[in-house]
C-alpha cells in the first residue's frame, strides 16, 4: 500500500482478542506519496533496522520485511539474530555478520526454516520474499508438518515442541 514502517519490532505489534494481529506506532512511517513525511532513514530500533537502513539507503518494503524476519528469529530461537553491546555494534553486525542458522539456534526447529530465515535476514533487499504473503507461503508447509509432527505422541524432551508449532503459527499470522 505505499507505506513503509521502519518500526516493526515486538511493542509495535498488538495481538487484538479476535485473534487479529496489528501493526502500532506508525510515528516513522514513510508514505512513497507524500511529500509530508520526514526523510529519516536512520530512525528506528537498531536491533529490528535492516542493512539498508543502518546504512542510509533509501527504504522501501523489503526493509520491514527484513525486520519481520529480526522478529520472527527472535521469536523461534528466543534470541535476536545481530546482537552487539550498543547500538553502533549491533548496526555493524546487521550490516556485515550472517546470523547463526535457525535450527542450530534452537535445534527444536527443522532445518527447513533456515532457508527461509535466511532469505528474509539477506542483506540485499532484492534476495528477500517480495511480500510477508510469499513469506507466509514459504512457512506454511514447514507450519503444517510442525503441527502433524506436533500431534504425535512425543518424548519428554520434546514436549515444548507445541510452542514451537503456535510461534510460527504467531509469525505467520503477522505475515
């Protein structure tokens, strides 16, 4: 729809009682229309920034999508993927680091979700899905063969394994 977050990061997404996710704070949001909106690429939460927008470079979508993957990283291996010890730090590894693999981060979690996360985490706008709908598309058969494995009577040691299954339930819905 034209705009672009710049934002997207855990306290901007709302989760309403219906079930419905929604997006707040559109305080940095750039609208591609309007001439009313402050150019402030740098603007944002450095953990959630894409490369381009540490860097300085003109935003488009694929910058909240990139942020969308921070997220939903973050969300399946309950840590960020770029960490650093301030915010100088952090943007250089956005900028530069490949993140640890998902499933090796949280090895609850099947090595097909490290494609995804990875093509979401590119540092190059272009090598990313081209909308949350592709990246929802990409997930859902890793979600659906979570779910059947979920079903199974599982061991002791995997009995988390439903709380995988509902974040990336969680992240697909955001998508």
């Amino acid at each position: 729809r034209g705009i672009i977050h710049r934002d997207i990061k855990p306290s901007n997404i709302l989760l309403a009682e219906d079930g419905t996710v929604k997006i707040a704070d559109f305080g940095l949001t750039l609208v591609k229309t309007s001439a009313l909106t402050q150019d402030s690429r740098e603007l944002g939460t450095p953990a959630y920034m894409s490369p381009e927008q540490v860097n300085g470079r003109v935003l488009d979508s694929k910058s909240d999508l990139f942020s969308l993957g921070v997220l939903s990283y973050e969300i399946l291996a309950g840590r960020k993927p770029f960490e650093g010890s301030n915010a100088v730090s952090i943007a250089h590894a956005i900028a530069h680091a490949k993140p640890v693999c998902i499933s090796a981060a949280n090895p609850e979690l099947p090595q097909a979700l490290d494609r995804v996360l990875e093509r979401m985490l590119s540092k190059e706008p272009s090598d990313r899905f081209g909308s949350g709908g592709a990246f929802l598309e990409a997930l859902l058969p890793i979600l659906l063969e979570q779910a059947a494995d979920a079903s199974l009577t599982l061991p002791t040691a995997h009995r988390r394994r439903p709380r995988v299954v509902w974040g990336i339930a969680g992240i697909g819905l955001l998508a």
